[in-house]
C-alpha cells in the first residue's frame, strides 16, 4: 500500500515499470464474491488505473507494458 501502481509493478520486475501502460484493477472482496474475474468484469467492478494510482489494500493487478 501508498505505492504508484508502476512502483509496485517494478518490485516484481524493472522490465514492468519501465513500460508500465495501465493497471487492470478489482478488489480482492469482489473476486471472492463473485468466483472469477470474468464475473467480476460481467459485474462492472474491474478498472481501469493508470499511472498515479495509488495501490489500496486487497487490489488485485493485472499489469499491462511494453517494453521495445
């Protein structure tokens, strides 16, 4: 928590902070709530976060990059 969505993708590798693109987020509650993350899309609960979002307790991210 109180890390940029692309520090914290450049704790597991610099490659994913280097060409961080956008976060796609949801709340670990609404994956158990609802079982998968096809529902949770279906649901409207997953977003979209770019840059200067900060990570909150219980996100779940998928980390999108490219890295030329």
């Amino acid at each position: 928590c109180g890390a940029t969505a692309p520090e914290a993708a450049g704790v597991i590798h610099s490659d994913l902070q280097k060409g961080f693109i956008r976060a796609e987020t949801m709340a670990y509650n609404d994956l158990t709530q609802f079982g998968s993350v096809a529902e949770v899309k279906t649901h409207g609960k997953m977003r979209l976060e770019g840059k200067n979002y900060i990570i909150q307790d219980g996100d779940l991210l998928t980390i999108r990059f490219n890295v030329k």
